[in-house]
C-alpha cells in the first residue's frame, strides 16, 4: 500500500486551474482516505507499529520515517526511549497522525 503524504503544487492562475487544482485534490484525499480505512482495518500489520512497518505501509524510506519521528506530533508510543532503542508507534495513532497531514 502506498499512501501519498505530501501534495506539492502552484497557485492556480485562473479559475478554471483552481477548479481543476480542487478535483485533483478531492480525488487524492479519496484515495488516502481509502488507503487509510483499509490500514485501520489491516490485520497484516500488527497494533503496534515498528520503523519498517511504517516503510512497508507508506512506501518511503528509513531516513523519512526517522524525519516524521523528529516530528514533536509524530506518535511515538516509548517517547522516552534511549538512543538506539526501537521506535513503536500504536497503528490507530499513526492512522491519525497521517490523516492530520
């Protein structure tokens, strides 16, 4: 499953770029909204998330999952953790912390 995180785009110039620019999104936000129901409703992945879960799930690497972990939003479920120690993140959590993108 891939789900699109980040939308880059122009300013529409016209009204009929705006308009196009709005279908495209509401398009998209289907799409993710859809990716999301089935993750919440996925018993592939367990309920409590590792890093490569989360690659697995969103498509992306190491490195950006270690960005969103930088988030001070980002659901990290051992916030206390030492450096080194795994990274777990409760699926619901991550579920919603994705669809507030």
């Amino acid at each position: 499953m891939n789900i699109a995180l980040k939308i880059d785009f122009q300013s529409p110039k016209s009204l009929s770029a705006a308009l196009r620019l709005a279908a495209d999104l509401a398009e998209r936000n289907e799409k993710l909204e859809l990716q999301l129901s089935e993750l919440r409703l996925n018993n592939e992945y367990p309920e409590v998330l590792r890093i490569s879960h989360i690659m697995q799930l969103c498509d992306v690497s190491k490195s950006k999952v270690t960005e969103w972990t930088n988030d001070p939003n980002f659901p990290i479920l051992n916030k206390q953790r030492k450096k080194g120690e795994v990274v777990l993140v409760l699926k619901m959590e991550f579920y919603e912390w994705l669809k507030s993108r």
